[in-house]
C-alpha cells in the first residue's frame, strides 16, 4: 500500500508493539498463571525475562512512536514497521 499511494504523500507504516503494561497483558498474564499453576509475578517475570530493557512498556511509549510517524518529522518515511518493545525483536 506505501508503493501505491507514496505517490501522493500519504504514508503507510505499522507500529509493532511489544508487551504492553496494559488490561490485555495483564489478562493474558492471569491466564498463563492459571494455565500453568505459576504465580502471577512468576509469569510476568518470565515476559520480562525475555526483553532487553528487561521491563514492560508503557502505552504512552507506543504513542509516543505514533504520534512520531504521524507528524511532519516522518513525512519522508513511508513502508516501515516500527518495533516498539524494548528491544526483544531485534534487528541483528
């Protein structure tokens, strides 16, 4: 969709959150605590665990990438997927 309408300076992105301190993660974190009969923290321990930042992130900071892409600084950026999450899907 970039390629088709970049032409006319629309752009097409995608944001790529990681885990998200929000009711979602907390839900799917209840459910993996009752599928597997760990504690609740043992089950959020073993998200974190697994992002470099070795923490959750805040929605504010998958807002923050965009409302980026949706200003004037980014209008020459066009067919990307922003990672937003602490570094776990690495590029490298």
């Amino acid at each position: 969709m970039s390629k088709e309408i970049g032409k006319y300076n629309i752009t097409v992105n995608n944001i790529l959150p990681g885990a998200t301190n929000t009711d979602r993660l907390s839900s799917i974190i209840k459910n993996r605590s009752y599928m597997t009969g760990n504690s609740f923290e043992n089950e959020k321990k073993n998200i974190i665990d697994k992002i470099p930042m070795n923490r959750i992130g805040h929605p504010e900071e998958i807002s923050d990438g965009i409302a980026f892409l949706a200003s004037t600084s980014a209008s020459y950026i066009n067919g990307i997927n922003l990672v937003i999450d602490g570094g776990r899907m690495s590029s490298f």
